[in-house]
C-alpha cells in the first residue's frame, strides 16, 4: 500500500511542476503589463503641471499597454497649453 502512496504523491508533484511551469509565460506577461502602464503614468504625470493622477490617465495608459492605440482620447487639452 506505501508503494502506491508513494506513486501517487510522485505523480501529483509532477503533474503540480508542471501547471507550475506553465503559469510562468503568463506571469511573465503580467508583470511587462504592469511595467507599462505605470511607467506610462509616471510619465503622463510628469508632464503635469498639478503632478496629480487624473481620472482617465490610467485607463487610458491600460490601453495604450493593451494595444488598443485607437482608444486614446486628450480630454484635457487646458493643461498642455503654454501660458502667455
């Protein structure tokens, strides 16, 4: 009976090494997502002259790390303009 625990628990480990394995390319993918998005935000408020996270910069920058170019929108063309 202790050879078949012992074959079953040999097994599960293996079976375990390998969802483990292959999570690591999602995980990998996830973290260069969330490098993205917040170097694009500590970028966008950089330019800021508040240094403040507005409301649609970070779903923008998701978008932007997402691919989706497409769906960027300047809602907020006051704060770019230079002061006379």
């Amino acid at each position: 009976m202790s050879s078949l625990i012992a074959f079953s628990t040999g097994i599960c480990a293996i079976a375990l090494g390998s969802i483990a394995l292959s999570l690591r390319p999602i995980a990998e993918s996830a973290r260069s997502f969330n490098y993205c998005v917040e170097e694009r935000i500590s970028y966008w408020t950089k330019q800021d002259d508040e240094q403040v996270e507005r409301p649609w910069t970070r779903s923008n920058q998701v978008a932007f790390c997402n691919g989706k170019v497409y769906k960027l929108r300047v809602t907020n063309l006051n704060s770019k303009k230079t002061k006379e």
